[in-house]
C-alpha cells in the first residue's frame, strides 16, 4: 500500500469515526455528549475551537487554491449555518445570523462550484 493509499484510507476512517458521533447525537442528545466527553458547562470553548478550525480550513482552502476544495468545503459551512437557523427557528429562537451564514457560505459554494465548472481554476 502506497502512501497515498494509506492516507485516503485514515481520511475515510475520520469520516467514519465522525459520522457515527454524528448519528449519536442525532439519535439521542444526552448518549452523544457522553460519547463525545463533552461537557455543556465548557461549550463556548469548545465553539471557540471550532471557528478558529472554520477559519483554518477557509485559509488553507484559499491557500490550495483549488475552486472544487473551496465548493465542497463552502457546502459543509452552508449546510452547518442552515441547519443551525432551523434547529433555533424550530425552538422560537432568533435564527437570521445563522441562516444568513449559510446563504453567504451557499454562494461562496456556488461561485467555486461555477469556476471549477468553467475552468477548473480558482
């Protein structure tokens, strides 16, 4: 097995590591906080850690400079700031901020996607 191989195969073995704590905390809440070790008192560190990692994947995207990187990653963001405004729509709570984001995140997606599409060169 070559490097390449090799590496694929632990990205996939990430993603299904990462899907299964998806599933639990779809499932049940309470059970994924457990499996996952979190702890709701330290969430907002936890939120901090994540946007410095958004960040991080945005730069390293426009770094890379390839328009398909930046779509698939823009669709993730999207998808997180729509799915975020429906779940505090959902609860009465104020969602635009969220929603918002995955619009801006939708036509970061669509404008990397179009590019790709065009010329494949961001």
């Amino acid at each position: 097995m070559d490097m390449g191989t090799l590496t694929i195969l632990l990205c996939l073995g990430g993603a299904v590591v990462t899907g299964i704590l998806a599933f639990t905390f779809w499932r049940d809440p309470v059970a994924g906080m457990k499996s996952a070790t979190h702890r709701s008192e330290q969430l907002p560190q936890v939120m901090t850690d994540r946007y410095v990692s958004f960040v991080f994947l945005s730069l390293a995207a426009a770094w890379h400079g390839d328009a398909g990187v930046i779509a698939v990653l823009f669709v993730a963001f999207s998808f997180m700031g729509f799915a975020d405004g429906v779940i505090y729509a959902r609860a009465g709570h104020p969602h635009i901020k969220h929603t918002a984001a995955g619009v801006a995140a939708a036509l970061v997606a669509a404008v990397a996607a179009w590019t790709e599409l065009s010329n494949g060169a961001a």
